[in-house]
C-alpha cells in the first residue's frame, strides 16, 4: 500500500508540474508569436489576426534610418559593456569563488546589489552620482551603466563554474612546475569556458535591451534601440516595430543555438 500510495504521489506530482510547465510555456511563447504573425500583416496597423500578410514591413525596415542609428548605439554599448563585464566578472569571481571568509561574502553581496535594486532607481541613482563627480551623461556613462548591471551574469556564472571544477587539477599543474597564470591559461580557462559564455551572453542580451539605465544615462544624440523602439509605439503604433520585433526574435534564437553548440550546456546539465 505505501509502494501505491508513494507511486500515486508521485504520478500526480509529475501531472501537477506538466501542467505548470506547459502553462507557464505558453504564456512566455505565446506573445512571442503574436508578435511575429503581426510582423507579416499588409495591414497599416497592429491588429491579430493580420487581414492579410505581406513582407512590406521587412522592406520597410532597410530605410527606417532611425532604427539603424539607434541599433547601432545599442550594439555598440552592449559590445563594450559585455567585454568589460566578461574582465571585470571573471576576476572578481576568481576571487570570491573558493574563499569562504567573510569579505568574500560581502563582496558577492555587492556584486550581486544590481539585481536586486529596482532598475529605474539604479538608473536615477547613477544619474545623480555623474552629476555629482561633474562627468555629463554620454556613451561613455551608458557604458559604466550597463557594466554595472551586467556584471552579476558574469560573475554568478562564473563561480557556478568555478564550484565544478576539480582542485586536484589546479595542485595537480602547480606540482608540476607550472605557474598560477599557465595554469590559469590552460587549465582553469577552458574548463570554465562554457560559463563565461554563458554570463557573457545574458550580459549583452541583457544590455542590449535595457531601457531604465539608459532613459537616464544616455544624451539627447544617443538613441537607444529599445527607447526608439517603446516611443514609437507609444506615439503612432508603427507596424515596421513589429518586423524589428520579428527580426531580434530571429536573432536571439539563432545566437541561443550557436551557445548551446558552443558551450553545451544542456548537455552538461544532463549529465
């Protein structure tokens, strides 16, 4: 009877979280294609299900200058911001992942600070520090910005990485002669590669679609492609922002299939 009562337990335990997966799945993907059905109506507005579809928004899209513009801004904050973040992130998790004194502790607090303070209030917050030090908001305080919130993606991924990786190999090089930094170069470094990869990919994503740090870090001739993105829907509900919106879906699918070939981390969590 307990051997049923267990198996009975636990069929509708998997019953109970399918159901919850399959739910919570369709309200994230859902809207997702919505948006790309919209993306192709021949329509002059947003409206589901399309009258009629076409790829005249598409078209449009190769002389909507402004969005180019503000693509561009965006791409290049993010570029820099995760580079930095990658820098910044594994030296920092370098340092706090094995140590288990008190500072270390602390440090990762502070780490890890951006992603629990509300995103307009950290946006608003370094408004008012660059005021104070006299540095004018510009690409260069976006940057700052950006680093700051995306560090933690690299940083909790990176000790994530640190934490599976075997002491004995790093003992193992020393014995043998090797320096901290050879060591560091062919041994730790590929071994934690993947979740580098993976914090360096949520830092750009992350970047590239922020809009609270930006509203209040960027000057009037840096347009974002986010904020471009939200006022022109805000004013005139522009269709050509649906078949952007079709574009960086594509994108971001195409870039998660390149990391999970490159890094391989489902199949790391499988095994």
């Amino acid at each position: 009877m307990a051997q049923r009562r267990i198996t009975a337990e636990t069929m509708s335990f998997n019953v109970v979280m399918t159901a919850m997966a399959i739910i919570a799945l369709i309200v994230l993907v859902a809207p997702t294609l919505v948006v790309l059905i919209v993306s192709f109506t021949s329509g002059f507005s947003l409206r589901f299900p399309p009258q009629g579809y076409s790829l005249r928004w598409y078209v449009a899209l190769l002389d909507a200058w402004q969005l180019h513009f503000a693509a561009r801004n965006s791409l290049m904050v993010a570029t820099w911001a995760t580079g930095l973040s990658v820098v910044l992130g594994v030296a920092a998790a370098l340092g706090i992942a094995r140590s288990k004194t008190l500072s270390a502790r602390l440090l990762d607090s502070v780490f890890m600070s951006p992603l629990v303070l509300p995103a307009l209030a950290f946006g608003l917050a370094g408004l008012m520090f660059f005021s104070l030090i006299g540095l004018p908001v510009s690409p260069l305080t976006l940057v700052i910005g950006h680093t700051v919130v995306c560090v933690p993606f690299v940083v909790r991924n990176t000790v994530a990485a640190l934490a599976q990786l075997e002491p004995s190999l790093l003992e193992c090089s020393a014995s043998l002669g090797a320096s901290r930094a050879y060591t560091f170069r062919r041994v730790t470094l590929p071994l934690i590669r993947p979740g580098i990869l993976a914090g360096g990919f949520i830092a750009f994503m992350s970047s590239f679609d922020n809009v609270p740090v930006s509203l209040f870090l960027r000057d009037a001739a840096t347009d974002m492609l986010p904020i471009r993105m939200w006022q022109d829907l805000e004013g005139k509900l522009d269709v050509t922002i649906a078949a952007l919106s079709g574009v960086l879906i594509v994108l971001t699918v195409a870039i998660m299939i390149v990391m999970e070939h490159v890094t391989g981390l489902s199949r790391r969590l499988a095994s």
